[in-house]
C-alpha cells in the first residue's frame, strides 16, 4: 500500500495520451508511473466500455458460485470456480477451483465473516489493488547489486475478495444486487484539503525564509494522510448504529483516526521474530534518515492486516501504533513500549505473511471537519464531509501531498476560495455481484454473472 514515491501525477481529467522523454533529459520515478497510469485508465476503460460493469468471457469464465456440500442442512463454505472474469475493466483471475474459506487473499475472521445460517443472501466480488515490495516478495531484489543492495522497483497487484451480503428477512426480489447497491457500507466517504500555512514570521525573519515561503521543512517530502480507524469525524455526540447486517456498528461510535507519513508510509522494517515486547527485524535502514530510532511510532503490518482492510463489515482490522523505546543496532533487536499481542492478536507472528513494522511521524489522531489541522512545517490538512448526510471514513483510505521546498508549497488542485476538497486517492474498490443463495439449503444456487462469448465465437 506504502511505496517511496517523489509524487502520484496522473490525472484523468487532463486527458493525456503518453509520456513523451526528452532528449537528454533525466527521467523520474513519477514519469514512468505516470505512464503506467495513463496505459491502464484506457485498457480498463476501453475493456469496460465493450464488457460492462462486470462480465465473464464464456468459455473461462471464472467465480462460478456453489455449495459444497449440497446435501447438508446447514451452510458452512461455499465453492469458487477456476477462471477469469472483468470487473470495471480490470482483469480477475482465480488459478485454480477453491472455496470461501480458501480464498488467497481473503484471510477470513472465522467469527466476524461466517457465512449466513438463515435467510437469503447475495455473494459479491470485491476487487482492488496494492503495492507490493521486496519485503513481501524477495524476488524483486537484483542480488547483483548486493544481498541487501537497494530497491529498484516496486510492483501493483489486483486482489480479489468474495464476500457476503445478507438479506435477513428482506424479499431480494427479481433483482438482488439492488438491494446490495441501495446500502453500501460505506455510502459517503469524506473529502480532504492540503496547504502549506504561511508562518507567522514570514515578513519580519526574512533572513532564515523567503516572504513567499509557507512549507518549511528542510527537503522534499510526499506526505501521506492516511485514516487509521473507521468511524465518523468526531463530534460532541457520536452514537452507534445498526446496519442493515444485522452488526452493530460499534467502531462508528467511536470517531474515525488519522495517521501521517512525511515519505508516503514507505519506511518498513522486516520482522523476523516476535517476542513480548522486543521485535527482531532484518534491517533497521540504510541511512539516518529511514533508520528508526527510540521514540518512533511504528504499526505492525502484515498480508492479513493489509488484506483485512478491504473488509466491508465493520469493524475492520484493528491498527495500533507503538513506541519505540530502544533499537540495538548490532542484534537489529527494536524495543516497543508494550507488548503487541493483547492488542493486535496474531498479526506479525506467520513469516509467511510477511510481517513488518511501519514507520509513521505522528501518533494517531481524531478527525474532525471544517477545520485546519496542523502536521508539521507548515502544512495543514483539513477533513470536510462529502454532502449533508452523514460521512464515514473507511480504514486504509489516504491522500497524499506532495511538499516541495523550491516554492515553499504543496502540489495541491487550487480553486477560487483556495485549496479544492478532493476524495480519497485510494483505496479504490470495485464490485460485482455473483451469485444469490437461497434461504433453503436444497434450492439451487442462482448464477448472477454476465457472461460474454468472445467476438469470433
């Protein structure tokens, strides 16, 4: 999810076609990315365009719904067929025939995602996409640079996820998937402005700072605001909800979180062994600038963690940060200033999920709307709601702003009262309904799929 990234430039408003290099020109990190972008925004949406909002090409069509077990009065997994399928233009692939429960992405709570025992209830597909580094995939260091040489490139990974959508006693009627559309879990999601505050002293200590200067950090960064919680800003009175789930939305009682990343949340620290409190990691940085250091606030991540973050039954993944309190540089032996297991469970102890630490520069905090909220050097964020009803922040969703000491400013959209409110960058789901189960155990399931024969069938 986290990468080191000098800037994200691409903008589809701005309807460009390619990235054309220059002769003799350096070429950056954000050029070639862009480019990427600009090919994948006319792939999926030239593929959307000809296939539809979802769709299954005939003769591979993948994500084919059904009970494993047919005769069985009580439901208890269900089976996903091998095969493809196009979700808004994005290429779906499922390897081999698994179940619910076998899903590779899917790292299912075995309470909070047991399948409905009663009624109806729609299985849906949810798509989306993540960063993936060496530290999850060791491949993708060139050993010819050296064992521990630098990383060269970082890759994008689709990730599916099946779930379910529960009617209760509600009539799904001719056209199920309305119901799941008319009550998404997270109906509105808020909006968010960036700046670079102009100091206090900017016209009388024009020794130290130009007049014009506002953001004051002394290089580059590409800050990351990131929501920590779900939940709704904060306000004087917060109450709970039930949703149509039949869950009661304890983590909306509480007020949604933010953390913040001066360099995207891309500093990450390998873990190779968990104990109490102290946590062995594989590296500690390969400078003062990514080594971490006592009184860092780090997360502890891993495949699971970042997987459940896509959920969309709340509450979502709980996230935590901890303190450091001592890192031993010869043993790469990090202190924190508690134990991590009474409040994170499992996460970091599989090395197959590749566990981590996370570095962010400040602790976690409530958001709240219509105000400016200080980071650091300057710059200031702002939470506003998206409408009149209210707005609900999803765990894992981010902005970034990209700070840059030349012009003392943040790269930010400006419109005519300043800094323009924008949705979430990421993270980007999309959707698609596959199958209705019914509320009997021996009547068949009901293929909900599009499929599609291709053009020279």
């Amino acid at each position: 999810m986290h990468i080191d990234t000098s800037r994200s430039r691409f903008d589809a408003a701005k309807h460009y076609s390619g990235v054309l290099a220059l002769q003799g020109r350096v070429l950056l990190d954000q050029d070639h990315n862009e480019q990427l972008a600009i090919w994948l925004h006319q792939l999926r949406t030239s593929l959307a365009d000809v296939i539809g909002q979802a769709g299954a090409p005939r003769d591979a069509a993948g994500f084919a719904v059904d009970r494993t077990d047919k005769t069985a009065d009580k439901l208890a997994d269900l089976s996903l067929s091998a095969g493809r399928m196009y979700v808004d233009g994005i290429l779906v692939e499922n390897a081999v025939d698994t179940t619910y429960w076998g899903q590779p992405d899917g790292h299912l709570d075995h309470e909070a995602d047991q399948l409905p025992d009663s009624g109806a209830f729609l299985v849906y597909l949810r798509v989306w996409e993540r960063e993936v580094t060496v530290v999850e995939d060791p491949d993708l260091r060139e050993v010819a640079l050296g064992i521990h040489g630098p990383e060269t490139t970082a890759r994008s990974k689709v990730i599916w996820q099946v779930a379910a959508y529960p009617f209760g006693n509600d009539d799904p009627g001719n056209d199920p998937a309305a119901h799941w559309r008319a009550d998404p879990p997270f109906p509105r999601r808020g909006l968010l402005k960036a700046r670079a505050r102009t100091p206090d002293d900017a016209e009388t200590d024009v020794c130290s700072v130009s007049p014009e200067a506002r953001f004051r950090g002394q290089e580059n960064q590409h800050y990351r605001v990131e929501v920590f919680r779900s939940g709704p800003a904060a306000a004087p009175e917060t109450t709970a909800r039930t949703s149509r789930r039949g869950n009661r939305d304890a983590s909306l009682a509480a007020p949604a979180q933010f953390v913040w990343s001066r360099d995207n949340g891309s500093y990450v620290y390998p873990v190779t062994a968990l104990r109490g409190a102290e946590v062995a990691v594989g590296v500690l940085g390969r400078d003062s600038r990514s080594a971490l250091d006592v009184g860092d606030l780090v997360e502890i991540v891993d495949d699971s963690s970042v997987a459940l973050l896509g959920r969309d039954i709340e509450p979502s993944v709980v996230r935590t940060l901890f303190a450091v309190t001592a890192v031993d540089t010869v043993n790469l032996m990090v202190t924190l200033d508690r134990d991590p297991s009474g409040e994170t469970g499992n996460i970091g102890r599989d090395q197959d999920l590749h566990p981590q630490l996370r570095r962010w520069d400040a602790p976690a905090a409530e958001i709240t709307e219509g105000g400016w909220l200080d980071l650091e050097d300057g710059v200031q964020v702002q939470f506003t709601g998206s409408g009149s009803d209210p707005t609900t922040y999803r765990n894992g969703d981010f902005w970034l702003a990209p700070a840059r000491r030349t012009t003392g400013d943040l790269i930010w959209p400006q419109g005519d009262a300043g800094p323009v409110a924008l949705p979430p960058f990421g993270i980007d789901y999309h959707y698609a309904p596959l199958a209705l189960v019914p509320a009997s155990a021996r009547a068949k399931v009901v293929d909900l799929r599009a499929l599609f024969s291709p053009l020279t069938g």
